[in-house]
C-alpha cells in the first residue's frame, strides 16, 4: 500500500510539473544552470543543449550538497530559497523548451520559475542589457524536492565538482569559480576522488592541467584536506 501512495504521488507531482512547463509553451526560456549545467561540454554531449550560458548571480537562493541522486547513489548541488544575503552563481542557459531530456537529467528536482528581479549578470555594467533580453521569459531554477546530505552510501564525486569549476573556468574565471566554491555550504563530509575511474555520469572531458588548477583552487579555499582519495 505505501509503495502505492508512493506511486500515486510521484504520478502527481510529476503531472504538476509538467502542467507548468506546458503552461509556459510558447515563452522564452532559460534554466539557471548551477551545477554540472555550468559545463558546455557537459550540457551538450549529454543534454544537446549547444546554447552559450551567461554568467549571472541569483540573490536570494543558497548551493549546498544537498542532492542525493537514488540512480547512481551520489550527492550533486542542490539549490533552496535563502534570505537576501545569500546568493549563488550560475550560468543562465537559454533553451527553447524545457525536454524530456533535460526533464530527466534534473528528474529528482522541481522546476521552479524564478524572479527575474533575483538574477544579476556578472558583469554589473551587462545587467541592463540582461533584462532587456529577459523580457518576456521565463526563468527556470531547478529546486531541491528532498534535501539531504552527503554519506557514505551518496558520496560526492570529484568528477561532478570538476564538470562544476571547469564550467566555472573556462566560460568566466578563477573569481567565478572561487565564488562556487566558497559560497556552496558542505564539502566537509564524504567527497572522494574518484578520477581513476569516473563514477560521475555526464563528468566533463578534462585533461590534467585543468585537474590541477581546480585543486590548487580547493587548496586555496583551505577545502582539499576533506576530500578522499579512492582506493
């Protein structure tokens, strides 16, 4: 009976959300891409969304490893509302519908529309032009249904936190990825390197060097002493 009810409610929460993703058929759209979404190569070779994302910043909304993954049993960001203080980066990727395909690759959150009033640009001197672009459109933020944290049986990868900052990196700049870093609340518990054998699915196409300045960043930020190094 309680895997019923289980049923029942996922078939509704699901019709739900896509009740609002139909209501907004024939509007632009932008998904705010806040985790392994930051990375073009990784959006596109598993997603096909070949879009450039535009550096932005969402005030009011706080990153944290929050996400357990039931599929392949890992921790990813998840994003929930903050107070006005809070604020994470992001790249704002512009789609022309919200797909099956994204729908399954974010399948454990809720598509949320966001408040254009929330999102800045990066570069302070581009907000005006941001919104002008904005008009009209709807932004889509994907929300944590289920906060949790990270243990040993959901483990962040280091491949998902290296398709984040490599994101970070190649489209904007150290600051961007410093700001991910520093403002995404806990790394301290079970993230293990698994870079000899990716366990990540959709884990960017990296090379050593970008390895290495995504840990001399972690290093930096004082972070890397939690991580550890797989068997």
């Amino acid at each position: 009976m309680d895997n019923l009810l289980s049923q029942q409610k996922s078939g509704q929460q699901q019709s739900l959300k896509q009740h609002a993703l139909k209501k907004h058929a024939l509007s632009k759209h932008y998904v705010v891409g806040y985790g392994s979404l930051m990375s073009h190569d990784s959006r596109l070779r598993y997603s096909q969304i070949d879009a450039e994302g535009i550096p932005v910043h969402v005030t009011g909304w706080q990153r944290s490893w929050n996400m357990n993954c039931p599929d392949n049993r890992y921790t990813c960001v998840g994003a929930l509302p903050g107070g006005q203080t809070e604020t994470l980066n992001a790249m704002l990727v512009p789609v022309a519908e919200i797909t099956p395909a994204l729908q399954q690759r974010e399948q454990s959150y809720q598509f949320t529309q966001l408040d254009l009033a929330s999102i800045q640009a990066h570069n302070a001197e581009q907000d005006a032009e941001l919104h002008a672009q904005l008009n009209d459109a709807v932004v889509w933020i994907c929300q944590v249904e289920q906060p949790g944290t990270a243990s040993t049986n959901f483990p962040i990868f280091q491949t998902y936190v290296d398709t984040c900052l490599s994101g970070c990196l190649q489209h904007v700049g150290v600051d961007f990825a410093m700001h991910f870093i520093e403002r995404t609340r806990g790394w301290q518990g079970h993230w293990v390197n698994d870079r000899h054998e990716p366990r990540y699915p959709r884990l960017a196409a990296l090379d050593s060097d970008m390895h290495l300045r995504i840990d001399e960043l972690l290093e930096q930020a004082g972070l890397l002493q939690f991580r550890q190094e797989s068997p």
